[in-house]
C-alpha cells in the first residue's frame, strides 16, 4: 500500500476515535516518549538484578512505577536495521535496512524511501506532534530517509550512524541543517547533555497537544569519553573504560530522572507513556565483564542469540499500565506501530509485521505471536521463535539449531533432532519471510565466522566464537 492510500485509510479510521475514547477514557490520546540507548544490554541497569555496580535508579524506577519485561525483543542484533524496523513496523526480512550497510559489495548506507511510512507519520497523521533526538541512522542530509522526510516536525542530533560514535563534535543536525554545538571553554559540549536539552526544551514547548517524542540516546556506544566519572571516580576495583562506561550510563540515568521530574511540573505524567529500551545487545568488549551485560544470555551485539536481542524494556504509564509487574510475554520492535495505533484508537497500518501488545501493556491476556523472524547479514544468519522455542541457522544449507528458552536461557543445547516437525515448520517460515532484495540476499552458509558449524566431534555447536 502506497503512502497516499495508507494515510487516507488512517485519517477514516479516525472516525471510529469516539467509539475508542469510550472504550479508553478521554485522555485515550496518551503522549507517547520512546527511550531508546544504544549498545545497551540487559544487565546493565540495576532492575533485572544482575549487577549492582552500575546505579540507575530513575531508570529502574520506570520498572517499580510500570511494568518490566523479559522477553522483549528488539529488531536487529545492530544499530541500523533495529532502528528501521522500528520506525516502520516492518521485520528485517522485508525491512528497508537488514544490516548496518549493504552486502552488495558498495557498503551503501540503504535509507529509507519515500514509500516507507513510520511511526512518525502515522502519529503525525493523527494529529500529533512528533520530535526526536539522538542517532537517526537511516537517510542521510539529502536523501529520502532523513527524519523531516519521514514524519518528525523536529529531530536533533546524528544523521549518519558513523559520526554518532563521536561525542564531542563540532555540528549536529536539526531540521535540514548542520548546527553549530554549544562549546563550553572552547569546547564542543558532550552531545549527549545538548540532545538531552533538546528533548525537554521540546516536550515543555509542545506539551499542550499530544506528542510523539523519540529519544534515541547514543550512550553507551562507544567511544567511551564521558565529562567527569561522577560517583565512579573513587570507586576500586573498576579499570578506567570501566568506570566510563558506568559513567556514561548513570550520566544518562539522570537526563531519565529531569525528564520524569519534567513530566509531574507539566502535570502531564498521567497521561504520557514512556518506554526504555536498547537498540540491540552490548559491544564485544562487554562481553564477560564484570557487569554482566548480557545477563544469563549468550550473544552480543551482531548475534541473533538471545544476547543480542533481548534486550530491556520498561514501559510505564500511570493508572494504565500496572506498576511493578515483570512479564515474560514477547514481542518484538515491529510490534511498537500497531500498539500505538491501538493506543490512540486508529487502524493497525496493512504495512507492519507486528501485532499490537496493548492489551499485554495494560495487564491484560491476549494471544502471542505465531512467531517472531529475523535475518542478519554481517555474518548471515536467520532465527525465528515460536512459543517457548528458538530456531537459528547460519546459512541456507546449515542445519537449524533448535532450543527451548524457558529451560536453556544460554542456548546451550540443540534438541533439534528431538522435535524435527517443528524445525521443519520453521524452515519454511524462514524461508517465506525472507523477500529478496538487491542488498539483502540470503547465503548458503554464514560468511567469515565458526559460530554455529557443527562439531565433527559431539555435533553440538560451537557457539559465542565470534560476534
């Protein structure tokens, strides 16, 4: 469906927004903030209890005040492709981006294209106020894929995916132009504390309406450079990246405290719903720290196992959402546009792969998914979970490794040769959700990478060799 007739079937669907405000109450137009770190994993915030090192209490107060979840799953194992599927509720076997660049031998930066709509667009069709900051990572200056292309009134911070590793440069982009940063003793300011700025300077300016705000922070990718260490300058025990690292993280959990404060004074904190999430599992280098960045999980970034894609999410909205609950249900980034389109009463769009969780969100049973897809390419790989079970192979012609989640967390057995009705149902999902596409081809087997081959010895797989 193209742009011109999803918008139109959106802006009928309104109609039925009288019939929603009944069923949701009159304030059933919540203001929606979506958090978004980066490199982020699950055991580096203080709720999901596995590491005590790193404070992040306005953040863990998100899960004390709403509900934390375990299963949730982001969009891709990397930055790129889990911030397009995302944005256009479309999982990577048929989104826009299925990696960071193209595997066609070019490295091209694939933005998205006019036809593709997004979340922005869809709230903004409905009347919102739509605002982001942070790594865009989808179109650069001049391209198609540029957020003022693709639904934000206003966006603030990085373009191109490449210069967010940066934190002190000269220039960020806001609203179609390169922008002098803030220096401070002839300085570039730290681009997190300006982008942190720009969401409460808009939020405050735009509170009066509904409003979309997406902050997608790029703490605590790397490089690791923070203004001061903060409670970590004394701390032993911790080398100095250590102490960064915590750094910039506890640095980013205090923007999460001014911005709920923020919330109270506009008197708008019943009303707005916040998310805390990460774009995809930690950077190698965390990979057995003493943080416990992963948790219980084996995989990291650039890995479809669960450490690279399980990741935190916190949702919190007063009154609605219950307070202190922990839930296992999964799903996954494609699912964020039609819940929000179940949120403000408006037709799930016909473009999106997800589901809408907005009954899971407020406490309530509802179906799962009959599955859950993704595909990779820098090594190939494609895994798929139905139920309590995850397939994952690396190659079209490699074997599916089969585990079961609620009794092997670490994927450390394939019982594969145990269920091979079910692995052969998923090979055919797989199969079907992958479209081809001049980027995005499938490969016979996982390219530069021993992860997933199979053993001459045992015939167990030799994971977590490389990610």
């Amino acid at each position: 469906m193209n742009k011109s007739l999803m918008k139109n079937k959106i802006i009928s669907s309104l109609l039925f927004l009288a019939l929603s405000l009944m069923t949701y109450g009159e304030d059933s137009k919540p203001n929606i903030i979506f958090i978004m770190a980066d490199d982020l994993g699950i055991g580096e915030i203080g709720c999901y209890g596995f590491n005590d090192i790193i404070k992040t209490p306005h953040i863990d107060s998100l899960a004390t005040e709403g509900t934390m979840f375990t299963q949730a799953y982001t969009g891709s194992p990397v930055c790129g492709p889990s911030r397009c599927v995302l944005q256009t509720g479309k999982h990577s076997g048929h989104a826009r981006r299925r990696d960071n660049t193209s595997t066609d031998g070019n490295k091209t930066l694939v933005p998205l294209k006019a036809a593709d709509f997004t979340i922005a667009e869809m709230l903004k069709d409905a009347g919102y106020a739509t605002g982001g900051c942070g790594k865009w990572g989808l179109g650069n200056a001049g391209t198609s894929g540029s957020p003022d292309k693709q639904g934000y009134d206003h966006f603030y911070g990085y373009l191109d995916q490449k210069k967010a590793h940066k934190y002190y440069v000269d220039t960020l982009w806001k609203n179609g132009k390169d922008v002098p940063v803030e220096r401070i003793d002839g300085k570039p300011r730290y681009s997190h504390d300006s982008m942190a700025d720009d969401m409460l300077k808009w939020i405050e300016d735009n509170h009066e309406k509904p409003f979309f705000y997406y902050a997608a922070f790029t703490i605590p990718h790397n490089e690791y450079k923070v203004p001061d260490l903060g409670i970590y300058a004394e701390v032993k025990n911790l080398s100095p990246t250590e102490k960064i690292f915590a750094a910039m993280i506890t640095r980013m959990d205090s923007d999460v405290g001014r911005l709920m404060a923020l919330l109270k004074k506009l008197e708008i904190d019943d009303n707005t719903i916040v998310f805390f999430t990460s774009d995809n599992g930690p950077a190698k280098i965390w990979k057995d720290d003493k943080f416990n960045s992963r948790g219980d999980q084996q995989g990291i970034k650039r890995s479809l196992f669960q450490g690279g894609v399980n990741e935190p999410m916190l949702v919190r909205w007063p009154g609605k959402i219950p307070a202190g609950k922990v839930s296992d249900f999964k799903w996954v980034f494609y699912d964020i546009m039609p819940t929000f389109a179940e949120m403000i009463g408006i037709s799930k769009p016909e473009s999106t792969d997800g589901i809408s969780v907005l009954p899971t969100l407020l406490g309530k049973k509802q179906k799962p998914h009959d599955f859950i897809y993704w595909e990779f390419y820098s090594g190939f790989q494609q895994s798929i979970i139905i139920g309590d079970y995850k397939g994952i192979r690396f190659g079209t012609k490699d074997a599916m490794q089969l585990y079961k989640l609620s009794d092997d967390r670490k994927e450390a057995n394939d019982i594969a040769s145990s269920y091979p009705e079910l692995v052969s149902r998923m090979t055919k999902i797989i199969d079907r959700e992958h479209v081809d596409d001049t980027h995005w081809p499938t490969k016979e087997h996982k390219a530069s990478s021993k992860k997933g081959k199979k053993s001459k010895k045992s015939g167990k797989s030799k994971k977590g060799k490389k990610a």
